[in-house]
C-alpha cells in the first residue's frame, strides 16, 4: 500500500514544555495531531492550581494563532497536598481533562509528585465520582525496605504494588498506565476486562530496544523514563499495539530538551519524536503487516477511552522517503535535537511515509 487515510490522530501523553521552547514545538503537534493531553510537569513551577491550569492553557493558545483546529486537553500536576475539590470542579467545569501522577524523584521535574499514593486517595476518590481519569507515570521507585529499585524493573513493581491497589481500590476509577514499556505491562493491561484502564505506548518505546541504546554512538539522545527495555519488551509492545486491542492508544511522550541539556553529564530524560511520530507509528504498523489497524491505535481508542467523539478531520500518508535534515532553533539561541537527526547525512533515520 503507498497511502493511507485515516480520522486524524490525537496525541494522549505529550510535553509542550513553555516559553520559547513552547513556541518552537507546539508547530510539529499541531500539525500532525487533533487534540493532545498537555503534561503538567512544568520547570520550575508544574501546574497544580486551577489558575495555573488555565494560565498555561491561555499561553499554549496564544501559540497556536496559526493553528486553530488544534485543541489542547490540560492536566493537572498531582501533589501530596493538591486538593481533591479543586480537582474535581476543574473536570466538571470542563477545564481540565485530567490528572497526571509522577511518583516523586521517577523522571524530569516530578521533584514535586506524589511521595506515596495513599496520601492522594482523597483526591482519586474526588475523581473517580466525576469521571475524571488518573494517567499514572507506571513506575516504583523504592522497595518494601526503601531500596531503589533498579530503572529496568521499576514497571513490574509498580504493576504488582502500586496499580492492583488503585484498581482494587477505586472500582470506578479510569486509569492509564502512561508509557507502557514491557511485555509485564502489555499483558496486566489486556488482563482488565474493562476499558477503565488503558496504556498509552510511545514510538520510541516501538523503534528502538535496549540493545539499541547500547550500541548507540549517541545515546543520551535515547534516554528516557521509563527506560528503553530489551527487544523481547518491544516484541511484545509491537504486538499489542498493532493487534487493534482497544486498551491501547497514541501517546508519544514526546519530551523536548536543549541540545545543551542532552550533552550535560547525566543526560536530560525525554526524546523529541513529534516531527516523525505518525509517520513512524504508521511504518510500525506496516511492518507488522497490521496497517488495517493504524487507525483504531491512533484515532480512535484514546477518544473513546476520555469519551470524546473521534476527530473528523482525515489525515492521508503516502509512501514518500524523508530525512530530518536540521534541529529546531529556539528563539533564545538553543536547539533541539529530534529524534531521527543525525550530523551526519548518512546517519539520519529513513523515514517512509508522509502526511500529504
Ligand atoms: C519527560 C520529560 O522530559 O518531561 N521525560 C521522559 O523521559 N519521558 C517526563 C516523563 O514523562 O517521564
Ligand atoms: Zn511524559
């Protein structure tokens, strides 16, 4: 097949970041996406309050002039002392989307997030009587005896801890497993017979392995949270995304940082795949022989699963071999580095399909 049509993607689980940095990426989201769910984890100060929540909104629209059939969905940054009325209003005023949940020290700018979930059930109970779902950052970082837990291992603890109780817990409660990374994840997911938990996957989690970000030249542009895992992870990934199973749905985690926060010692966590991120779930798809299946992952899962119609607008790919030939400048000076650029010409990702 050369070209595709399908109901135009959503994004569920992206940064936007603020600022410059936001002017510079929020062009590659709106281009390719309907809606998006905006995280909250802004630096230094993450979105907790309602006025917060809409003050980020006001900035992300005044970026957007350009590109009004684009919709951003906020999130709140959940805290041990965030309040669970405030919370729930901001849903059912039609404000805010949902909630975000980072446990504490787990990724970039969660320093603030949850130190132990108990300590939120309030609010979660707030939430599950309006509807209003929990997108979990599916990771544990401590043991029973205050260990860490080594990076690879971090989403089964929390699989066999943190998320039984939460479903066990709150009996109504939609939640998503953001960033789902192991065959561990793809298989509790597609256990819970409901559609009250879902599982956003990234691209990069679909590309690339552990394997890969070992014999990279560059891999501190391959650092994330969660971390990439090995390829019997990504198998498993590729297939539950691409089988058209309904708990799945479109989230790039896409995480941009400045060059110069990438090249620092350790590297900054979070990879830019935006400006490739359909064409490159789409050539997943193809891959897998499952093209037939494109759409449900990308268009359709994730509307259903927040309970919104699917977009109306179409997006056509036709098979038309591209490069990324050049960072993104941001106003101030920096750069960011997408994912698939490379110095080198001959180094850069062939990426195959093409929104037309
Ligand atoms: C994200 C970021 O940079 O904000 N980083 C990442 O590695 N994914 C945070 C997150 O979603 O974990
Ligand atoms: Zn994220």
């Amino acid at each position: 097949m050369d070209s595709i049509t399908i109901r135009k993607p959503d994004d569920w689980h992206v940064h936007l970041r603020d600022g410059a940095m936001l002017e510079a990426v929020l062009p590659f989201t709106a281009r390719a996406f309907g809606r998006a769910i905006v995280m909250p984890n802004l630096s230094p100060n993450p979105v907790t309050t309602t006025l917060e929540l809409q003050a980020y909104r006001e900035r992300i629209t005044e970026a957007l002039k350009a590109y009004p059939t684009f919709t951003p969905l906020m999130t709140y940054y959940l805290t041990d002392n965030s309040s669970a009325k405030e919370i729930a209003d901001g849903f059912t005023n039609g404000i805010a989307s949902a909630v975000k949940a980072y446990p504490a020290g787990a990724t970039t700018n969660s320093a603030q997030g949850v130190t132990d979930i108990r300590k939120v059930y309030e609010v979660l109970e707030a939430m599950q009587k309006v509807g209003m779902p929990i997108l979990m950052h599916g990771e544990a970082l401590k043991d029973e005896s205050g260990n860490t837990i080594d990076p690879f291992d971090r989403e089964k603890v929390f699989l066999d801890t943190t998320l039984p109780a939460l479903l066990k817990n709150f009996p109504e409660l939609k939640i998503v497993l953001e960033h789902a990374t192991t065959k561990d994840a793809v298989d509790f997911v597609r256990n819970e017979n409901s559609n009250r938990l879902g599982s956003t996957v990234t691209l990069h989690h679909l590309m690339e392995n552990r394997e890969d970000v070992e014999h990279s030249e560059e891999p501190a542009y391959l650092h994330c949270m969660p971390v990439i895992k090995n390829e019997e992870n990504q198998k498993a990934l590729r297939e539950a995304v691409t089988s058209g199973d309904s708990h799945f749905f479109l989230g790039t985690d896409s995480a941009p940082h400045l060059v110069s926060a990438k090249e620092k010692t350790p590297p900054a966590a979070g990879i830019f795949t935006v400006p490739s991120a359909i064409e490159l779930y789409t050539q997943v798809f193809e891959d897998m022989g499952k093209l037939e299946n494109l759409e449900t992952f990308t268009s359709l899962n994730g509307a259903k699963f927040y309970g919104l119609p699917p977009n109306e607008e179409t997006t056509t790919l036709t098979k038309n071999p591209w490069t990324i030939d050049s960072l993104v400048q941001i106003s101030n000076g920096e750069t960011i580095r997408p994912f698939g650029y490379n110095e080198d010409p001959a180094k850069r990702l062939q990426i195959q399909w093409k929104i037309s």
